[in-house]
C-alpha cells in the first residue's frame, strides 16, 4: 500500500481482513499518516455530494459509520449537523435545479423560508435571500477518529505500517509475478501495488511504468474564525448556492472556505491569502459574522480525475498494479466503502456483500475509462 491517507488506511483494513490472509505493509513517505489532505478537510458527511459513481460508495459507508466496530473505534464517529444551502433571488433557478437532482439522491432534501434558516443559522442575512434547502440528515464526522480505527484493525490485523518510507520506483520482479518496490529506505518485494497516493498517484503510477490515468489536484483554502455567539457549535452548515463560500460552527470556531478549486501539482499546499481574503468577502456580503482576523489557515489537495469521480480497482493492463486514488472532495464520507471496494476488486475480482442491494457502476471508476482501450472495452 502506497499511501497512509484515508485512502490507503481504510483499503489496507480491509485488504488485511480478506479472508485469504494476505501479508500487506503500508509505506508512507511522511514522518506522520494523514499528513497531507486527510489532515485538512471539512470533515463533513452529505449524501447528496459527488460524482454519481462515486455515490454509492457514501451510501455503502453509512453503516460503518453509524455503527464503527468497537474494537478498534470506541467513540461515535458522526455527530448530526445539518446543511443549509442557502440562494440569492438571482440564484433561484440553482437552488431549484439542487432541490430537483438533491431530493432524487437524498429525498428528506427539503426547502425552508429564509426567515426559517436565520432562525437555525442566525448571523445570515436572510433579507437578501431567496430560497434555502435543508439537508438535515448530514453529518460532521470525526475524522481523526476513523483514521485511527482504519489504522487499529490495519495493525490489529497484522498489517505493518513504515514511514518516512516514500516508493520512488517499482519494476516487476524478475519471473513476472509481482514487483520489486524501491524506497527510500530499500527495497520490498511484493505481489500487489495498490496506489492510494493522493495528489502523487499519477506520479507513483509513472514510476511503476504504468500509465497515469490524468489526475489533477485542486488546492482549497480553509480558515478558522472566532465565534461570537453562544451555542453556534450546534447550528447547521451553510453554504452559497453555487458553492462561492461556505461555513462550519466547530466548537467555539467557524471553518471557513472560499470553496476554490486552483489546480496545482503535487505538494505540500499551502493557503493563499487572496483566497483567504476572497473568502472573507463573501462570507461577511453574506452574513453578520463581521469577520476581521483569523485564527488559523490551510489548504489541501482535492485530487480528481478527469471526470471527477474516482479511480479504483487492478489496473486491466497490469493487473498487479491497483489503483485507489481520485477521492476528491468526498474522499473520508467514501472511505468505508472506497477501501472495501478496492480489497474486493483486488483480491476476489469482483465487489463483495458490501454492496449487495447498491448499483455501483463499476465502469464509472474503472482505471482505463480514460483510454481508448478502456472505452473500447466497455
Ligand atoms: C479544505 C478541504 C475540505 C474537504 N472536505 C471534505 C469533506 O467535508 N468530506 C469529505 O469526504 N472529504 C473532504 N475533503 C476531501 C478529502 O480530504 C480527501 O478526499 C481525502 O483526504 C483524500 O485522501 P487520500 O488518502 O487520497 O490523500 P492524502 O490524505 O493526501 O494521502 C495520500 C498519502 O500518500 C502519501 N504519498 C504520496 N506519494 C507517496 C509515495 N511516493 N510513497 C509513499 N507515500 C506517498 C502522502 O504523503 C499522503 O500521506 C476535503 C478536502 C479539503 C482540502
């Protein structure tokens, strides 16, 4: 496993766990896992998100999420706090093109008067609001606390995990089967390389000498603001209609965004203050928060394929070479299914009792649907 984000700890939990035993080790270029995106998100938890195949991934997670196993998660992971989208008059048609395709993915998606949302989100300025849905089933999710429970049954399991390990190379082992992986700390033999490397997939998958599937990674800014109010802790999410800015009460703070999506290459990310400054605009047009200084900032890769939805599964030309990367933004509310997915593909060939019941469009995450190969073949 190339990776130690939530991606590559939740699929190493659940290759670990397939009943045909399989020895994994986790490499991990940094001193810490999660160093990179997974250390950096909204943590927030919305059926009604992301790409349509990447959807019933969500939908397949949301039974690990409401009830972790106890051996390795000993807290709840989700927390209930609703989102409110929230349209000018001029957004009007956004608003309801969000109710129609929303309620079809999510059918307790409903619309609330503005003077109904001020109440819920109280420093909105709800005079110059039009309309507003609900999503009152999203979650905020605890995403240290998933990590670690990946990270537990990884290692509870027999998984080992090495860090300030980065895979600079991989070629196949002589005899074909397998691979011989270069590190920056020597060399390992083994028989699978599964590509969890965020923003760095289509670099790991370049040095194994298989082909890149087009990844782009997209830096979003986010920062923390005091709370002036008592109990904003427990109010909702807010975000504009087309997703200009948006908002999280956490604890005693706001988590604030721009919602930008600047493309970048693979690195460290760090906040612009343009985008912080941007995002201040918007938030203080559209509210009473009156925002003036921030506590704190950052930004994170979200890393896409070329048609926003994920990567996942053996790659058809080198079978040995599995892919698990293209989380984007929905990469933690996935990552239950997401690391499931890719055990099953990678060691049963096909999804497992997981997703009995769910539609999963396999072809939608396949890792050649970008080659012309690849939709030959579909
Ligand atoms: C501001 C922001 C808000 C977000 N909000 C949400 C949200 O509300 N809900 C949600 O579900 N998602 C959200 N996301 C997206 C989510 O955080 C990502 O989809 C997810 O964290 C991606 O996980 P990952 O494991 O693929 O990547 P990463 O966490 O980046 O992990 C990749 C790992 O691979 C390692 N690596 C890279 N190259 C090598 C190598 N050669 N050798 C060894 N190791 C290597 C890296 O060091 C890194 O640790 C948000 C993201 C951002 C930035």
């Amino acid at each position: 496993m190339v990776g130690g984000g939530i991606a590559g700890v939740s699929a190493a939990a659940a290759l670990v766990a397939n009943p045909s035993g399989p020895t994994v080790m986790l490499l991990e270029a940094e001193g810490q896992l999660a160093h990179h995106t997974t250390g950096r998100s909204a943590a927030q938890l919305i059926e009604n998100y992301g790409a349509n195949p990447v959807r019933p991934l969500t939908t397949a997670s949301l039974p690990y999420f409401r009830e972790p196993p106890a051996q390795w998660c000993p807290t709840p992971l989700l927390r209930r706090q609703p989102v409110l989208t929230v349209g000018r008059p001029d957004q009007d048609d956004v608003i309801e093109q969000q109710l129609r395709t929303g309620r079809a993915a999510n059918p307790a998606i409903a619309e609330i008067t503005p003077a109904e949302a001020g109440e819920l989100f109280p420093p909105l300025r709800t005079e110059r609001l039009s309309r507003v849905l609900i999503e009152p089933d999203s979650s905020d999710i605890d995403v240290s606390a998933l990590h670690q429970a990946f990270v537990r049954a990884f290692v509870g399991q027999g998984g080992t995990i090495e860090t300030l390990t980065r895979v600079d190379a991989a070629r196949p082992a002589p005899g074909g089967a397998g691979w011989i992986v270069e590190t920056t700390r020597g060399e390992r033999e083994v028989d699978l390389v599964v590509n969890a490397a965020g923003a760095w997939g289509d670099v790991v998958a370049s040095r194994a000498e298989v082909d890149p599937v087009g990844l782009v990674p997209k830096r979003r800014t986010a920062f923390m603001v005091a709370s002036r109010w008592d109990g904003s802790a427990g109010w909702p999410m807010a975000a504009d209609a087309e997703l200009h800015w948006y908002l999280k009460p956490d604890g005693p703070q706001f988590l604030c965004s721009p919602a930008d999506e600047t493309p970048s290459e693979p690195t460290d990310a760090k906040p612009e203050e343009i985008d912080v400054a941007m995002a201040i605009d918007r938030i203080n047009e559209a509210t009473t928060l009156e925002i003036r200084s921030v506590r704190s900032s950052w930004a994170g890769l979200r890393t896409f394929a070329p048609d926003g939805s994920m990567v996942i599964g053996p790659d058809p030309a080198v079978p040995s070479f599995v892919w698990c990367v293209g989380q984007g933004g929905t990469g933690i509310q996935t990552s239950p299914g997401a690391g499931q997915l890719v055990a099953d593909l990678a060691l049963d060939g096909r999804p497992g009792p997981t997703f009995d019941g769910l539609e999963l469009d396999l072809a939608g995450l396949a890792p050649d649907r970008f080659r012309p190969a690849g939709a030959a073949a579909d």
